[in-house]
C-alpha cells in the first residue's frame, strides 16, 4: 500500500511514489527520502512492523533498489546506494550506521571533485543484509558486502568484506571475535 | 509553533529539569532539547557539579533505571550518553563531539532473544516483553579526554588524565596517564601516573 503524506509528518513533502510501506510500519517523516531519486518502479520496499526511525536517509541513485524485511529497526542509518541493497527481517541497525556501496564509498581523490555519474553507473553492486543483523553504532558497511543471518557488527566496525552467518565481528580493520551458537530453535537453517 | 531561541542559547530555565537532576553552581547547559530523552527515575538520576558546561550536541538517553554523574568544571561538547545503569564522569573531563558513551548494549546477543527483542520493539510491539539486557557501568576519572567520534562500551573504566584520541572505541579499561586509539583501542604512548 502507498501512503502519499504521513499523518504525523512535518515535512510538507509527499512519499515518493515508488516506495511501498508494509502494514504497522513507521517511518519518521517524508524527509528521510530529501536525498532519493530511485527511477525504478520500486525503489523502496519495506516489510510490516518495520520502523524507520529520526535521522535515516535513504540516499538513493536513479538506478536503486532497496528492500527492507519485516521487524527491522534502523535508527537514524544512511543508505546510500545506486545499486541493489537488501535487509532481512528482525534486523537492527543502530545510529550513524552507513550502509553504501562501492561506487559511492570510494569517490576517488575528493567526493567534491568526482564525477558522480560515470562512478556510479560503472558499477552494479548489490549489498546484502541477512535475517536478524545486528549492526551496531557508527559502523560502516561499505562495498558488496554480505553479512550472514544472525551476525552482529560491533560498534564503529568499518566492514568491508563478507561476514559469516553467527559471528561477531569488530574492529578497524574488521575482524572475527567470535561465533554465536543459537539458542534452541533460533533458526532453521 | 515558535522556537524560543533560550531554548538553544542556554537561557532556559534549568529548573525546569525534572526534579530529580540536580545542577551545581554556575553550569551553563546550551539546550533543553538535551535532555528531552532523560526518563530516569531514580533519586537522583542525574548530578551535575559547579561550572559544568553541556553544548547543544550532547544528549541524554537515560533509562528509568539509569544515574549519570558529571563532576564539576568538566565540558561536555557533544557526549551521547546511552545509561541503562550508572555512567559517571569525574571532574574537569572533556568530551568531544559525537562521543558514544553506554553502558549497555541495549540488546541481547542471543539470536532467538534478538528476534523476540525486534518483535516486542516495532512500532506496534509490547515493549514489557523485550528480553533482560546486561549493563555494566562506565567510570570516567579525573582530567580525562575523549576525542571527536570515540565510542566507550559498558564496563570501562578510564583512569585519571587518559586521553581516548578520535574515532577510539574503548571496549576495555584505559589505564591512568595512557593515551590510546583505534578500533579497539590500544595504547599508543604514555605510562601510569600512579
């Protein structure tokens, strides 16, 4: 379903068109989307019980696409994509979380001066998030990374490779602190 | 709807704090707002001494069962405390912007306690519901000096006149005299004062 204006919004901007909000889902205000130009015919799709908490921006290129499952919390995170991103359900993102791809990560020698279009367009990433994330404050998830169900990204981690499913990973450089064993029928997989 | 520019110069009436935050002597705190998110309910929830000053990024996330100290002359420029149970500052302290100081991580690790964390969080959920979390406080001594952007997690102890530099995330205790950074932290120079 597609709200147009949030009943609770003090931004005198409508929703986007291509953004589709799920049942019991909240999101703070239109301003989120300030930085979004996605052209696709969804641009944003967001489960039910989902909330988008203040300060998240959806920064988003013409060519984006970015999906977010049910019972996620992102409090006040950048996503900043050209490219395809993706979060599982039950996930939780923590404030001054940005979460960008390669072509908008690695601007070159200043991103004042780079060409924005030719970067972004020469690169097709697509970062995914999986079910029950946990990515703590300040950290950064750059690149076309993939993050394993369950994993949790202590705070200020810089992550720029892969994580595997119930890890713990920390640190700049980033690295393993430990594995997570779940809990009896935590997951099915 | 009027902004009342006192609110954001420090010219508001500080005793319209709750009444269980007591202001020392000549403080001068930059905006309300910075405690808008104050709901401890302890007695006292939080104590700030003489000539503390607390600009307008600082902000208090403070639980019904949290108590923050702040000693006196210290500067707190834009510390984000996140107090699920005790965080206290010693006297003549200085924090830099953007400085996370918790002493919880405010959710489980477990996987299955985390799902049923994200249920009883969303914005429709039983918040009565969310699993027990674990704090552990965090004690900042004396002369201390936090840097733009360091993180402290729960159960730090930074002894008296470290300096924690930029982008620091302090996940163990920093000893006395030391300065330390990265990610984790770990000493770069400096020996114990006592």
């Amino acid at each position: 379903m597609t709200a147009s204006r949030l009943e609770h919004d003090w931004f005198s901007h409508p929703l986007p068109e291509n953004v589709r909000l799920g049942e019991r889902t909240w999101v703070y205000s239109s301003y989120a989307f300030r930085h979004y130009r996605s052209r696709r015919a969804i641009g944003l799709r967001v489960g039910s019980h989902t909330g988008i908490y203040q300060g998240t921006f959806f920064d988003l290129g013409p060519e984006a696409e970015v999906e977010i499952g049910n019972y996620c919390s992102l409090v006040g995170v950048i996503v900043a994509t050209n490219g395809r991103v993706s979060i599982g359900d039950y996930s939780f993102i923590a404030h001054e979380v940005v979460i960008a791809d390669t072509s908008w990560a690695t601007p070159g020698p200043s991103a004042a001066t780079a060409k924005p279009s030719s970067a972004r367009a020469s690169v097709a990433n697509s970062l995914e998030i999986g079910r029950n994330v946990w990515i703590g404050t300040q950290a950064t998830v750059v690149g076309g990374v993939r993050i394993g169900e369950g994993a949790i990204i202590g705070a200020g981690t810089l992550v720029t490779h892969d994580v595997p499913p119930f890890t713990i990973c920390a640190g700049n450089p980033m690295r393993i602190v430990r594995t997570i064993s779940p809990g009896k029928g935590a997951s099915t997989r | 709807m009027g902004l009342d520019e006192r609110d954001i110069t420090g010219q508001w009436d500080y005793r319209s704090l709750p009444p269980n935050v007591r202001v020392g002597e000549n403080c001068w705190l930059e905006r309300r707002d910075s405690f808008a998110r104050f709901r401890s309910e302890q007695t006292p929830g939080l104590i700030l001494g003489d000539r503390v000053r607390i600009y307008t990024w600082t902000t208090f996330n403070v639980e019904p069962a949290g108590y923050v100290e702040v000693g006196d002359d210290s500067l707190l420029v834009g510390a984000i405390f996140m107090c699920a149970e005790r965080i206290k500052i010693g006297r003549n302290v200085t924090i830099s912007y953007h400085v996370t100081i918790a002493d919880s991580d405010f959710h489980p690790t477990d996987p299955e306690l985390r799902i049923r964390d994200a249920i009883a969080n969303s914005p429709h959920g039983d918040r009565s519901q969310r699993p027990a979390i674990i704090s552990r406080p965090v004690t900042i001594d004396d002369d201390a000096w936090i840097g733009i952007g360091a993180i402290i997690l729960k159960g730090v102890h930074i002894g008296r006149g470290a300096r924690i530099q930029a982008g620091a995330v302090v996940a163990h205790d920093v000893q006395a005299g030391t300065t330390v950074a990265g990610n984790p932290a770990i000493p770069i120079e400096g020996r114990q004062l006592e």
